[in-house]
C-alpha cells in the first residue's frame, strides 16, 4: 500500500508546491493589477516585476488578489501575521447586509446633496465620490463592539467631516445645517471655528445593543496636525483604564491622499506606533483617496505609484479599495479592524475613489481636471450605482430620506443658537478655563522636613545597583541640598517638585530628546548600572500607593511628539505633562502644534489643557541655533490669558511653577523658559528656605540696594550676568527686578517692585536677545503703563536677522557691551 501511495503523494507535494509558487508572485505583486480607480484614469494596471503565470491556478490567485481589492503584506516579517492575512484574502467572502449599506450610502450621498441644493456656494469639502466612508466606518464600530472596544477616537481632517459627524457620530443633521445658518455671530466674536473642523461625540448603538462612545476630535486645516493629538488622547484614556486598555479604546485616523504622502508629521506620528512611551495598540489608518490634492495629481503629490508607500518603512498590512464597490470595501473595514485587535498593529486602508466637486465646492474644478471631470459630470452617485448592482429600487427611500432632511435644515433656519456637538468628559469638572482668578491660587511651600524627607527617597538606590561613579558624587550633593548643607540646584529642584507631586496622587509625564539623563546632564531621573545598564528610577520608588511616574526618551520629533503630550494632557487634566525641547528653539518644528492647538484650542474649540513646555533658553555664545528659544513668538500668541509665560530665575522658582501649574484648578498650557549654563550656577540655586515660601513669585524685586537711580527689569541668564558684575562693581545705584512671569502680565506686582525704589529716575528694559525678537515689543508699552512719569529706557543687541552669534568672542563682546551700556550712566533709546 505504501509503494503505491508514494507517487499520489509526490504528486499532491509537486502540486502544492506549484500553487504556493504560483500564490506567492500574486501576494507579493498582484496589488499592482487591481481594479483600483473607479474613473480608471490615474491608476492603471502595471505589469508585473516577473511573469505573470496563467492557468487555473493563477486564475484563482488573481481573483483573490487583483480584483477591487488590493493588499500590500509580504513586507511583514512575522509569518503569523502574513498566513492570518492570506487566510482572509483567500476565502470567498461573506454575505453583506446590502440593505443596510445601502441605506448608509443614501444617507451619505443625499445629506451631501441637500446642503449642495440649500447652501449653494458654501464651503463644506464634500465626501461625495467616497461616500463608502460611512459604511466603512458602521463596519468598523460593529466589528470592534464585538472585540472589547468600548470607544472610538477618530482625527480627520475637513473631507467629509460633517458627514461623518452625521452618519457615523450621530449628531442630527439639524445641528449641522444650524452651523451653516450661523446663528448668533455674537456669541463667538473673537473666537469659535467653521463648522468643519470643530469635534463632535455621540454614541454608537451595534445590532446587538453594545455600545461604543465616538469621539471626533477638533482640527485645524493643517491636515495631519490632528494625528499625533488624537494618539496622545488615546494613550490617555488608555492609561485611566489601565490593563486592557489599548483593546479598550481604538484610535481611527482619517487622511487625505495628498497629505497622507507630503506631510512630514504623518512619517513621525507613523514611527511611534510601537515605541514604549508612545504605543496605542494598532491605529486603523483610513485614505478617503480622491486622487487629487487641491488640483494636484497623484504625479504632483508623490514619488510613488501610491500615497500610502511611506507606510512600508513598517512591517504593517496596506489594503486598497475601490471605494464603488461597497461590499469590497465594508470586508475589508472587518479584516482591519480584526486585525489590529488581534495583533495590536497599525493598519492602512486606502479608499481610492474620487471628488465630485472642487476642492471646496466653490473651486472650479474643470480648470485643471477638465476630462476627469467630464467623466465626474455623468456619473451617478453610488448609492444609485450600488442599488442597481444589487437590483434594488432605491427611490422610496430614498425620497424618505430626502424629506427628513429637507425637514431638519427648514428646523435649522429658526434656530437662535449654535448648537454644541460635543461633551467633556467628567474628569474635567474639577477644571476651568478663561480669565485667572487670583482666589484660585494656591499655596505650594514644602517644610524643610518634608524637603528632606524626599531628597532621601531620591537619593536611594537598590543594593548591588552599580551606580556611575559620576552619578553617585551627585546623588551626595543633592543629599546635602536637603539636609539644608548646599544650595539647591534646578536639577534636584524638579524631582523634588516631581516626587511631591507623585506622593500626592498627581500623575507626572514628561517627554522629550533625552529627557530621562538630560541634555544637560542636570536630571538623572533614570540611573543605569553600569554592569548590567538596567535602569532604575528613584521616583518611581517613592511609597506604595504614589502616582505613576513617567520619563521617555522620545523619537526625535518635535511636532508628533509635542502633539502627543498636547493630546494626553487633554485627556489627563489632573496629570503634570511636560515636553522638553533639548534646546529651546528645536521647538519650532512644532510651531503649527503650538499656534493651532496649544495657544488657539480654548478660543477655537473650548477645549483647555494644562501642558508645560520647558525651553532651555540662553545666550551662551553657542551660535544662533542653541540660544533662544523664541521669547517673543509666544509673547505674539499670548491673549485672553490663553497661556502662561514664565522664566524662572532660580531653582525653588522653578519648584514652586511646577507645582502651581498641577495644583491649581485653572488649566492653562505652560511655557517655561529654562536656563543652561544657569542649571548648577550658584547665583540661580536657592536655599532650603526658598522652598518653604508660599507660592511662585511673579515678580522678583530688588531688596538689596536703596534708592538706586536706575532700575533694570530684566529676565532670566542677563538678570543674573548683571547682578554678577554689579556685584564686582559694588555698584548701589543700580536695582535688578527679574519678571519671573511675562504673561499673564503681573502689573501689580511690578508696580509693586518699581515702587519700592520711588527716587529711581529710569527703568531700563534689559535682554539678551536682538531688537526684533525676545519680549521687547510686548514690553515696553506695558513698563510705561506702570512708570510713574519716569523714563522708560532699553537695551539689547541691535536688530538682527539670526538669533545670535556664530562666535564665541564675538558673543563675549556683544555681552560686555550689554552690561556695561546696562550699568552705565545712558541706556540707548529704544
């Protein structure tokens, strides 16, 4: 029996053999001659990178693989998730409700053509030519209710936005024909934002009575902005659940073509998907694909043959879908969503349909596209289309449809107010925004005995850790900071505020480019020993019921990275979350982060945040790129006391800011200008004393002169430069008073300070920085508010078009001159 079972085997092995060659061209290539492009015009089959074999077998192969359905994953490198993809590519699919998809797609197209007929002209970037979206994304939400997912954290730009609010979101179509009427201009003078890019939240109710809450976060035009905020919230919620929380709470990120291939915070927020400090569990990635960016095509917006390619730098599935074939696209929302739950993975599903109208209903499209568009004229919407390919009438419903929303935008026009789409979450109760309220603030002082108490906690280490030599002499001296024998620097200042902090139950985060040593070797909040490097972290190690401490070294990204600590401290209000630039003009590549989300986000959207940036900012002589960390763009920013600006000048200073900023109930971002040659110098540490004090200090006076002719206020590295030199000078006739904090401005205060020294005949307005830049515009109007009729003077290097020097020698001369002009008998006219 064996002998003659022997070829039947061989030949079964021969033809198994044969199929996993032949099944293997078309998992690898066969994406590149799917039916992708519904207009057939941009995306035409290409031929094969090797023969294209024939027969039955291969038949089969291109059916599965080169259909209206394409995937990308042999790029993967772990087998189980590659077999777990073939095996959904390569059975025949299930049956879809078709009814039900169709009744989406008569709700998508018809709420997308009753605003076209009603508000003809205005602006609402359309999602027809994609209205595959809203059952893609019922499918998604009804997959997910059955795999744990509780809630839903969608980002996406204006395409289709208000028909996602709509028909996936839940919101009625009455509030968003409201938005269109613009009712009451009064109430959002100054503020508020057009109707596509405010948030919404609602409910989502699947077949069998689970219930997942949505969540579609608020985004300006600066389309992928909004990616690494969205991760950030997510990570949030994900930590107030803790375990099980990443299977909890699924990130949807929802991108355009275009911007999915040109903009460069996409690629950075790609490359957190597994990294330990920024990791969701798996983002479903969606490309509402209209094959056009503005009037660009494809040819124009990338260098490869698809959007998505950047996307295969990870070893992550990519599924493209003509988005007028329905059932393709809802099978694929379930293999997606499957997949990230099952594997914790990121996924992307490009949805390549087109754009019926321009850009923003009122381009001209023709212009550019005049064939495409030709096409585009005649064609159908899908929920026709789709109808007929399932052989159903859709005309009743369609004209139900029709009525109810043709009744709702009627209901609209006498609306008398805007309606609120969204709803905060309970934890923010305890928090406000607007204006400061001096009775909300609180007191920060620690006793000399509490001090000590944590520098002990923070000194300690395990037995046998093999502690750096180096390491280990600071952690002596930061001993002796708290038995009161030297002075306290910023370094040990911050983890003591830190560890109180943790002690009471405040969650502490904080990020940035070698944030766990320091870049200035200043924090060593994580100790590596030197044998085995496992790392251990004092704070972590306060008592047994502390908060959670947490300190990432993160990718080297400004914007992804800002965005995310921005989108965690929206969702974790009690917590201290802090970026840190590792020098403070790094920060300008994540300027957009800055002025649309973390100075606008309360004027805009209502939404407030208590995120601290901590910009190591100084003239050092270390070249124009390592000094300032742009004072003066802040300052610009700065209205309705939307944020806070500070610059500490001494360690207990810094201590008390940190600990104001998590204590009190008023939630505003935080920007910290912090020092760095000033990190150990003795003229910015402070006492054991300093810290007993009962707050922050908006306004430091000058206590250590008598009627001193002239007054210098003054922030920062200069205000100590000059007390330095008026020290060598044993020069009396001069007062320092440092602004601790520029905005919101602390008038009396510094009236207070000024008025200390009433026969001073000038105050001098002193920085480091050049004229057209550092707070000297924003300042001086407001000294002379405050000057009692005497002059009001300045000096700082002239104006120029870089921030500082590129010489050392140059930087210590230009220096000099300030003091000595500063200290002298004139200041220079300003």
């Amino acid at each position: 029996m064996a002998t003659k079972a022997e070829p039947l085997q061989q030949a079964t092995a021969v033809e198994q053999n044969e199929r996993e060659v032949i099944f293997d061209i078309f998992r690898r290539w066969g994406y590149l001659q799917a039916s992708l492009d519904p207009l057939g015009q941009y995306l035409p089959p290409e031929p094969f990178p090797t023969p294209t074999p024939e027969g039955e077998l291969a038949a089969e192969a291109r059916s599965y693989y080169c259909g209206t359905i394409a995937a990308e994953f042999m790029h993967i490198a772990s087998p189980e998730q590659r077999q777990w993809l073939e095996e959904q590519m390569e059975r025949q699919p299930a049956k879809e409700n078709q009814k039900h998809i169709l009744t989406q797609l008569i709700h998508a197209d018809l709420f997308e053509q009753v605003i076209q007929s009603r508000y003809l002209g205005t602006k609402r970037f359309s999602l027809e030519g994609l209205t595959a979206l809203i059952p893609f994304l019922d499918r998604v939400l009804e997959v997910s209710s059955g795999l744990g997912v509780e809630k839903m954290m969608i980002a996406m730009s204006h395409r289709g936005r208000l028909n996602v609010m709509t028909n996936t979101v839940g919101r009625a179509p009455s509030e968003i024909f409201t938005k269109f009427e613009d009712v009451d201009p009064r109430s959002t003078m100054g503020g508020g934002d057009v109707k596509y890019h405010v948030g919404a939240t609602g409910d989502y109710t699947s077949p069998d009575g689970k219930v997942i809450n949505i969540h579609l976060a608020s985004n300006p035009s600066h389309l992928e902005a909004i990616d690494p905020v969205v991760l950030g919230r997510t990570r949030a919620k994900q930590e107030r659940i803790g375990k099980g929380g990443k299977r909890a709470i699924l990130p949807l990120i929802i991108h355009g073509d275009a911007a999915f291939a040109g903009q460069g915070v996409l690629a950075e927020t790609l490359n957190m998907a597994t990294l330990h400090g920024y990791n969701v569990g798996g983002t479903i990635h969606v490309i509402v694909n209209n094959l056009l960016g503005f009037t660009a095509i494809p040819e124009e917006s990338n260098s490869s043959r698809f959007s998505t390619d950047i996307a295969k730098r990870l070893p992550i599935p990519i599924f493209h879908v003509n988005a007028e074939d329905p059932d393709a696209v809802v099978r694929v929302a379930a293999i997606a969503t499957a997949y990230r739950q099952r594997f914790h993975s990121d996924i992307v599903v490009d949805l390549v349909g087109y754009r019926r109208h321009g850009h923003s209903e009122v381009d001209d499209p023709t212009v550019t596209q005049p064939r495409r568009y030709a096409v585009i004229k005649d064609r159908p919407p899908l929920y026709q289309l789709y109808a007929k390919s399932i052989g159903v009438d859709p005309t009743e419903e369609a004209q139900d449809v029709q009525k109810e929303l043709l009744d709702d935008q009627k209901a609209a026009t006498k609306a008398d107010h805007k309606p609120k789409l969204h709803e905060l979450p309970s934890y923010w109760d305890a928090y406000k925004g607007g204006e400061f309220d001096p009775t909300d603030e609180v007191t920060t002082g620690l006793s000399a005995e509490r001090v000590l108490e944590l520098t002990k906690r923070l000194t300690a280490y395990p037995e046998g850790f093999h502690i750096h030599p180096k390491v280990k002499k600071l952690l002596e001296q930061r001993l002796e900071m708290g038995e009161g024998k030297r002075p306290f620097d910023y370094g040990m200042a911050e983890l003591v505020a830190f560890a109180s902090l943790l002690e009471a139950g405040t969650l502490v985060r904080l990020t940035g480019q070698d944030s766990q040593r320091g870049t200035f070797n200043q924090r060593h909040a994580v100790m590596v020993d030197t044998e085995t490097e496992l790392r251990y972290m004092p704070l972590s190690h306060l008592t047994k019921d502390q908060a959670r401490f947490e300190v990432y070294n993160s990718l080297l990204s400004e914007a992804a990275v800002l965005g995310f600590e921005y989108g965690f401290s929206r969702d974790y209000p009690e917590a201290l979350v802090l970026w840190e630039a590792q020098f403070g003009d790094f920060a300008n590549g994540a300027q957009i982060i800055i002025d649309q989300f973390i100075a606008a986000s309360e004027a805009k959207w209502g939404l407030l945040s208590g995120v601290v940036l901590l910009l190591p900012h100084g003239y050092e002589g270390q070249g124009p790129e390592h000094s300032s960390a742009r004072i003066e763009r802040y300052l610009q920013l700065a209205a309705n006391d939307n944020i806070q600006i500070c610059q500490p000048s001494n360690a207990a200073q810094y201590f008390h800011l940190l600990r104001r900023q998590a204590m009190r109930s008023w939630r505003k971002p935080l920007i910290v200008f912090t020092p760095k040659s000033m990190l150990r110098h003795p003229d910015a540490s402070s006492t054991l004393a300093d810290f007993g004090r009962d707050r922050f200090l908006n306004v430091l006076p000058d206590n250590e002169v008598e009627n001193p002719r002239r007054l210098l206020v003054c922030s920062g590295k200069i205000g100590h430069n000059l007390r330095v030199e008026r020290e060598k000078r044993k020069d009396k006739s001069v007062g320092i008073i440092f602004l601790e904090q520029m905005y919101p401005w602390p008038e009396e205060e510094l009236q207070a300070a000024l008025d200390q020294h009433p026969n001073a005949e000038e105050i001098v307005w002193v920085q480091e920085e050049p004229a057209n830049m550092g707070a000297f515009f924003y300042v001086m109007p407001l000294l002379r508010r405050v000057a009692r009729d005497r002059a009001v003077l300045s000096v700082k290097r002239s104006a120029s078009a870089t921030p500082a020097t590129g010489s050392a020698k140059a930087h210590d001369i230009e220096e000099k001159t300030l003091i000595d002009v500063a200290l002298g008998t004139a200041g220079s006219d300003d």
